[in-house]
C-alpha cells in the first residue's frame, strides 16, 4: 500500500516536473528525442529510489540533478563536452543542496516557451502537434493521449515518432523565434492549445461529452504561456476564453451525463472562480490596446453569458456585434451560424433561420452536425415539428460523439409527441 502511495505521488511529481526537465535537457543536448530519452531514464531511476529512500524534499530539484548529470555523461561520451558544459558539471557536482533550486530554474521560462515553439510549429501536422506537445509539455503518456482522442496508443506514438523526426530533419532549432517569426509561431502555439481545449470541450466522438484531462492540460499550458509572455493579448484572450468555458463544465451535463444546452443550463452550477479569473485575463488582453484578435472576441462572447443571470438578460446585441467583429478577423461559416443563434434570441426565430439557410450551400458545412440541428431547433420553435424532426434525425447521424447523438435522437423524438 505504501509503496503504491509513492509511485502514485512519483506520478504527480514527474507530471508536474517532466517538461521543465525535457526543456532543460533539450537546450543541453540540443536533440529533442534525446532529451526525452535521458527523462525517462531519470524516472526510472527515481521510481527505483525513492520507494526505498522516500521522496526528497524538493522532488523538482533532485530530478533536474540527476537528468543533468546523465545529459553531461552523455555529452562526455560523446565528446561533445566544451568549457561551458565543465563548468555546469563542476556545479552540479558540488553545489548539490536542496536551495540549490533556485539556480536550476533560473532558466525554466525560456526553456519550456523554446519547448512550446519546437512542439508546436508548422512544419509538422496539426493532429501531430497536439500528440507532441501533450507528450512533451503535458506530461501524458501516449495511452492517454491515445484513450483521450480514442485512436489505438500505436497510431499516437507513431506520430510521436514522426514528429520528433521531422523536427530533427527540419532542423528546427530550440528557441524563442525572433521578431520577424514571431507572430507566426506564437499563433501555432495558440492554435494547438485552442484545438487541444475543444477537442476536450466537445469531444468530436466516443462516449463523453467532455474530456476534462485534455481541457485541464491545454488550461495550464495556456496559463504557463500567459506568465511568461504577458504583452501579447492574445495569449490572455485565449487563456480567458478557456476558463470561461470551463466554469460550465458541472452544468454542461446532468446526472446521467447527458447534454444541456448553454440556455438550459443551470447557472449557478457555473464555477465562479474560472470566470473570475477569466475576467480578469481578458481585462489584461483589453489593457494591451489595439484591436482584440480572434481568441479575444471569443472570449467577450462568453463574459457577456457569464455576466447574465439568465438568457433573457443577456445582453444578445452586444453578441451579435462581437460575431461581427469576429467574422471580421476570423471570417468563418461556424462564426455565422454561431451569430444566428443570437439573432434569433435579439430579433426572433425567424430572424435566426433566415441566416441558417443561407448557410446550407457552404460546403465546409455541409457534414456539420450543428447546422442541423440549430435548423431542426429553429423549426421547433416555430412550431414546424415535422421538418425539425428530420433535421434533429439528420443530425444525429452527422454527429459521431455518442452522448451528442443521445441528446439529438431525444429532440428528435419530442418533436413527435
């Protein structure tokens, strides 16, 4: 029992710990598959010692230690050792005291943001930055990864696999992009942490909802990203948006897990301290001046539905102004058909169903399962049942997540009673 009890806070550690260390070792190494290779083997030496030595007072520290050492060793080896990496192993040898950890982590910041650009840039595929940067930066192992997005743990690691190697091909080096690459790589960086929360958000399949795991990851790193570039109001915008969302979360289903929608919600289950802090990080985003980007927007749309207390008093023009302004930064079909709904709530379902079916010939659109089923709730409120039957029906099809395809089947059937 005690020694399951230490390899679960080893777990907790090494989560906590795993990419400040990957990012450390990579900078030393300059080899990113390397650098995980030396982690893990700090992990095992740790999950041999500590059951029997007990947990070191600072846990963070000791790891750290112990990579470094092994990255040095490896670096003797390989005879790759200049003055500079001398100097860090006279320090790790004789400077190893618990208060040493403030000198170890002199560096983290740059270290995991250089982790963040490598993990996340476009030279490799959208779903294969994701995998990369859960493994690296998340702390995950590729069985989560894989149960979170419901793909066999193979097909994960061979992404894994291949993303290290195209980076390693592509030659992309460990730092912070300067000016000129700046913006570009930072928006990949928020463009992964965005598709990792909705894809934890709205699960696209299987049989939850939600994947709270996955939200959580894309929640801290966005907070990690906030602390350490705080001058760019994007990187707030995001962080803002995400934990507004995540303030739903008990509401978003019952207690059979089923779906509620945002306007049935019961909103005093929504988490007061997320939009709090989700307030205030868009605040800091509105400070920095300028125009708000995509992120940002988005955000404003979910403050003005945690300021309401009820959908009546929302305040739907002031939505329907920041669609407007989304569409303007972020044109997209999804943004119109997110706009139609709060137009029918300002303007009536008429109003709303009207700019639904301008939208049926958009291609992108046309096996979205959310189109559907706004029409299919549109007709419903107008008392046109029959047609919103086949619409929900139509829908549920579309839709591969199971508690989605539940919910839709249910409207589908009420329409008929």
């Amino acid at each position: 029992m005690k020694e399951f009890f230490i390899h679960h806070q080893i777990e907790s550690v090494w989560k906590t710990e795993s990419a400040k260390i990957i990012a450390n070792i990579t900078r030393m190494v300059r080899d990113l598959s390397m650098a995980e290779d030396l982690a893990q083997d700090t992990l095992i030496i740790a999950l041999e010692r500590w059951p029997v030595s007990g947990i070191p007072d600072n846990p963070g520290a000791w790891l750290m230690i112990v990579a470094k050492r092994k990255a040095i060793d490896l670096l003797r080896r390989k005879k790759l050792l200049d003055q500079k990496y001398e100097q860090i192993a006279y320090e790790v040898n004789t400077q190893y005291e618990p208060n040493w950890a403030d000198d170890i982590d002199e560096d983290i910041g740059d270290n995991l943001l250089r982790l963040m650009f490598m993990t996340c840039h476009r030279v490799l595929s959208k779903n294969a930055r994701v995998a990369l940067t859960l493994r690296l930066l998340g702390g995950l192992t590729t069985e989560e990864i894989a149960h979170a997005f419901l793909v066999p743990e193979s097909t994960i690691a061979q992404r894994i696999v291949r993303a290290k190697r195209t980076l390693a091909a592509s030659k992309v080096p460990f730092e912070i992009p300067h000016k000129s690459a700046f913006t570009e790589r930072l928006s990949s960086v928020l463009e992964v942490i965005y598709l990792m929360f909705n894809e934890g958000y709205s699960a696209s399949s299987g049989d939850n909802l939600i994947r709270t795991n996955l939200c959580n990851e894309a929640l801290r790193m966005g907070r990690t990203l906030a602390e350490f570039i705080s001058i760019e109001s994007e990187v707030h915008g995001l962080v803002a948006l995400m934990e507004i969302q995540a303030s739903r979360f008990k509401a978003r289903t019952n207690t059979d897990g089923e779906m509620i929608l945002i306007l049935d919600q019961n909103r005093a289950l929504w988490n007061q301290e997320h939009i709090t802090r989700g307030i205030a990080s868009l605040k800091k985003a509105e400070d920095l001046g300028g125009t708000l980007g995509m992120y940002a927007l988005q955000a404003s749309i979910a403050a003005c539905h945690a300021k309401a207390s009820s959908p009546e008093k929302t305040n739907w023009e002031q939505i329907i102004a920041l669609y407007d302004a989304l569409a303007e930064v972020a044109p997209s079909p999804v943004v119109e058909l997110n706009r139609a709904i709060a137009v029918s709530m300002a303007y009536g379902t008429e109003a709303g169903l009207e700019i639904v079916e301008s939208l049926l010939l958009v291609p992108v659109l046309k096996n979205y399962h959310l189109l559907p089923s706004v029409k299919g709730n549109f007709l419903l409120k107008l008392g046109r049942k029959r047609e919103a039957f086949i619409e929900y029906q139509r829908a549920a099809l579309l839709t591969q997540n199971v508690r989605e395809q539940k919910f839709l089947l249910k409207q589908a059937k009420d329409c008929m009673e």
